[in-house]
C-alpha cells in the first residue's frame, strides 16, 4: 500500500499545509481519506485523475475535513465521470447531502451517480482486495470515525481527529503505520478533542505500531517539531516522523 499525506494542517491557514486529506493507493486504484480545504489541489500536483476516485471515507463533518467535497464531486461532473462515487461517513452524512444538494447547490444534484453509506461505529467495508474497519473517535460532541486499513497482511490507521479513547487503541494496536493527529502542544486544553505529544506518547507505548506519523498538526506542534517527536518517541522504538504535505509511505 502506498500512503500519501495529502493534508496535514488545521482550520489554521498555512501556505505549506493544507487541510486533512490521506489518499491509500493499492495497484490502481486509490482511495480518499478526508476532503478538507486544498486537498483537490494536492491531487492536481500530483497528476492523480479525479475520475479513478470511487471511494471516498469522510471521518467527521468539521469543515477542514469535507469542505472539498463539493468542489470534487463538482470537478467529476464536469469531467464526464461516469462511475459511481461511494462516499462513506458518519450517520451525519444524509444531513450535509441535503444541506449541500438541496439548500446550498440543487443545481449539482444528481449530476453523478452517488452512493452514500452510514458508517456504523464499528463497521467493516470490503473494497476489492482491501478492507476498512472504523471505530468512534473522542472528538467533542461530534460523531467521528478512525480508519483501520488493511491488505495484504499489511495494516495502516489513520485516527482523523481524537483525543485519547480505548477504542481508538484496539484499532490501532500493532499496526504497521499509525496516523495520528496532535494538534496542540501539552499545556491546559479542552478535554476529549485532540492529542498533545505526551498523550500521543502514551497511546504508542500502548498500541506499539512499527510506524507513527503525526498528523492534523496546529502551527505552534509545527514551530517545535523536534521537541514534539522526541515526546511522542520517547517510549517506543517505532519510528516516529512528523507528516508534512505529500509526504509518501509505502507499506
């Protein structure tokens, strides 16, 4: 599996980072994780063409996480797309169709076939050769979704936004890559929202995955990257980088 950080900032407006987005390539065929602001321009850099995407997870309905999807779906319309686009996500997902497809643009309705699919809390797609398993995420008071993907004996779990919660743990106990988000640096912040580096440090200690990429990262965990990785490091021996837009993993 090839991975591709296509967004690893926040709401923040950062020129080097763009909103959340991680696309999974396997063989040919690719699929999107997050659709926050910047990520179609992040897929245009790299020559990925819009009409191979089929498959679309949305993790949660905060802004910088599906705030591209409109401009997608719209870029597929106008390329003659003529597939189906399945976009998974959180039961919120018949919502924001018909906030953006009935209120804010009936004019796109129904330009492309669309398949939309509830994400249970603990919920199991299989896609070809590859499977997705999700779990509830600590996010504040709305419903999110973590991503286990696997293929291949092979395992990535990309968290989207969470504080430290025991489901998050059991999906990401020995994976092969860990994206997780730490948003803020240690210090005094709203409980069960995001992940500092120390907490981040605890959940590798236990989850014990071969590979720790940071993600979903404010400007002040940016100013102090160092400092950051050598927290989160401290107790494992996985590697542990800060993710950074485009970076690519292959697993």
């Amino acid at each position: 599996m090839r991975v591709t950080l296509l967004g690893t900032g926040t709401s923040y407006p950062d020129p080097e980072r763009v909103q959340s987005g991680v696309l999974v390539e396997i063989n040919d065929m690719y699929v999107l994780f997050d659709v926050g602001s910047g990520i179609l321009q992040r897929l245009n850099q790299l020559r990925i063409p819009l009409t191979k995407i089929h498959h679309i997870f949305v993790s949660h309905f905060h802004i910088d996480h599906c705030s591209d999807l409109p401009t997608l779906y719209q870029s597929l319309w106008m390329s003659g797309y003529d597939g189906t686009l399945h976009l998974y996500g959180p039961p919120m997902i018949d919502d924001w169709y018909r906030g953006i497809f009935t209120v804010s643009f009936p004019y796109m309705r129904d330009r492309i076939l669309l398949e939309l699919i509830r994400l249970d809390e603990f919920h199991a797609v299989q896609i070809a050769d590859m499977s997705v398993t999700t779990c509830p995420t600590l996010h504040g008071s709305i419903e999110s979704r973590a991503f286990k993907i696997e293929h291949d004996g092979r395992s990535i779990v990309y968290t989207s936004d969470t504080a430290p919660c025991p489901e998050v743990i059991a999906l990401a106990r020995g994976a092969d890559l860990l994206i997780h988000e730490c948003n803020w640096l240690d210090g005094d912040h709203p409980a069960g929202v995001h992940t500092s580096p120390s907490q981040l440090a605890k959940i590798v200690e236990q989850t014990q995955p071969k590979t720790v990429v940071l993600t979903h990262l404010g400007p002040e965990v940016v100013a102090q990257e160092k400092r950051v990785v050598d927290i989160v490091a401290r107790r494992t021996n996985a590697r542990v980088v800060m993710g950074r837009d485009l970076l690519v993993l292959d697993t």
